[in-house]
C-alpha cells in the first residue's frame, strides 16, 4: 500500500497506472470503521486498484459544528486500510486540498438545500467540491458512497450527471451495529448513555418501514416512537425520493451528536 500526503506524491504514485486504469475511489473523513469497510471491499471486488481518501473537509462543517472534534487516528486507518486491501491512499492536509486564494465551489442546488442541506447550510458545498476535486485528482473509472449518506450520494450523483464527469457513482448498503446502530465515526463521541438511547433511532426506521409495508406513514410511526426516547432530540424525520428510491430518513441529537439513518422503503440497494 501506498501512502501518500499530497498532490505531488499522489500524481507519482498514479503516473505509471497510465490513463484509462481502472481506479475505484473510495472518499472518506476517516476514523474507519466496518462501513468503510464495506466500501473498500465492494471496491476491491469491482475494480484493478482502490484508492481510499482520507481527509477531514472543513468545507463541509458549518461554524459550531464538530470539525475540531471530529475523531482522527492516521496511524490506526492506515494499518485498517492496508489490511482491507487498499492499494492507495491520499491523506492530504487541508493547506494542500485549500491552499491560499482558493475561490471555486461547486452549488448543487435543490438536493443541496433540502434535509441535511437545510440543517446544514454550507455542507453540501463542501461536500461537491470536495468530491470534484478528489475525482479530478485520482481519475476513478468508479467512486463508492454509502447509503448511510443517502442524499449524499444522490447530490454526487446529480453532479456527476450535471457535470458530465467520466465515473460511475456505486451505492453500498449500511452496515450496522449488531444492536441495529449504523456505524459512524460520530458514534465514538457517544457517551454510553447517549450510545444506549441511539439504538431507538434504527428501531424507529424500522418501524416506520413496517408501517409503510402496512399502507401506513412510515414518518409517522417513526416519530412516534422515537418521541418515547426523551434522550434523543430529531430534528427531521420525512419520506423523501432521492435518486429514484424512496428512502425514511431521519437525523437526531444524542447530546451534541448529531447522527443521521434511513430505510428504503421503495427500491433497491444492491
Ligand atoms: P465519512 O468518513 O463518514 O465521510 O464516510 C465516508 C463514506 O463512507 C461515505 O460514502 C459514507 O456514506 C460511507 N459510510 C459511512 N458510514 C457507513 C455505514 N455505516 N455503512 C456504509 N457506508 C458508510
């Protein structure tokens, strides 16, 4: 495995691949867990190379949000990496990915504005513009993304067609907990109370799924048994069309941790 920590290093490490390699990128902020995991696998079953990015975009954190405590261990991802198989990593600082006069952004608008744009104003700004400027740098002839981050991965998926941008967008299914918990490098933050009242948020997706399987309102049912959980606080619980799949999505406060979750209620996740 290589690592590397900036442009130069990267472009050196690609140069002899050639035009045309067949690359799978696999952008993450690190702090790996099995959902990356999952990533780096279905990448490594798919594609000659797998380059996993390692950087904490301070583009994509609004002010008073957790940038600065955000979980960060180079050392344990690149021992994490190595031993899922990556071939490539670039963990960039941020002077390398924003050096000084950095002046371009990439807007997606609508997708942007919506749920966690709108909870977030600024981070799906970060988000496109990051993820440009890691496809421009590596050339994936595929990139991975999480369903955990659904809308994330349907607003890429917008540029990439709005762009015309040469790679294919792969979505791969949440990996969870064994208590039904998706994994999140945010979970680390959890005190162990706030990780106990976690658990109702996929028990209440869950629910919700039932009750849309029932000709009920997956929201609904939702809402109403995560109102049970008084350690959570939601912020949006809605029934959204994203990509062409019909998702629950929900995003909640344990403490100052902000997690996010959804089902599929119509549609597939391969
Ligand atoms: P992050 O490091 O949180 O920015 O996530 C990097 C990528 O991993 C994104 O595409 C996420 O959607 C994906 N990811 C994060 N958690 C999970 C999970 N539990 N299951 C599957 N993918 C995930």
């Amino acid at each position: 495995m290589t690592t590397t920590r900036t442009i130069h290093e990267l472009r050196k490490a690609l140069d002899p691949l050639g035009a045309g390699a067949d690359v799978g990128l696999v952008p993450t902020m690190g702090a790996l867990h099995g959902g990356h995991e999952a990533l780096v696998r279905r990448a490594r079953a798919e594609c000659d190379v797998v380059a996993l990015s390692i950087f904490v975009n301070p583009a994509q954190f609004g002010p008073g949000e957790d940038l600065e405590r955000y979980p960060r261990d180079l050392e344990q991802d690149l021992l994490l990496a190595e031993d899922w198989g990556v071939d490539l990593v670039f963990a960039p600082s941020v002077e390398e990915m924003y050096p000084e006069g950095f002046a371009t952004w990439v807007d997606v608008e609508g997708l942007g504005g919506t749920l966690e744009g709108a909870a977030r104003p600024g981070h799906f700004r970060g988000v496109a513009t990051v993820c440009l400027k890691l496809f421009n740098l590596v050339g994936p002839r595929r990139a991975y993304f999480g369903q955990k981050d659904a809308q994330q991965a349907a607003l890429v998926e917008r540029m990439v067609r709005d762009l015309n941008l040469e790679l294919e967008i792969r979505l791969v299914p949440t990996a969870r907990d064994e208590d039904g918990l998706a994994l999140s490098s945010r979970n680390e933050l959890l005190s162990t109370e706030e990780r106990e009242a976690a658990r109702a948020l996929p028990r209440a997706l869950a629910a919700g799924e039932r009750a849309h399987r029932a000709g009920g309102d997956a929201a609904e049912a939702a809402r109403s048994l995560l109102a049970e959980e008084r350690r959570l606080r939601p912020d949006y619980i809605r029934v959204e069309r994203l990509d062409g799949r019909v998702y629950l999505l929900a995003a909640v406060r344990a403490g100052s941790t902000r997690l996010i979750d959804n089902v599929l209620l119509e549609g597939a996740v391969e």
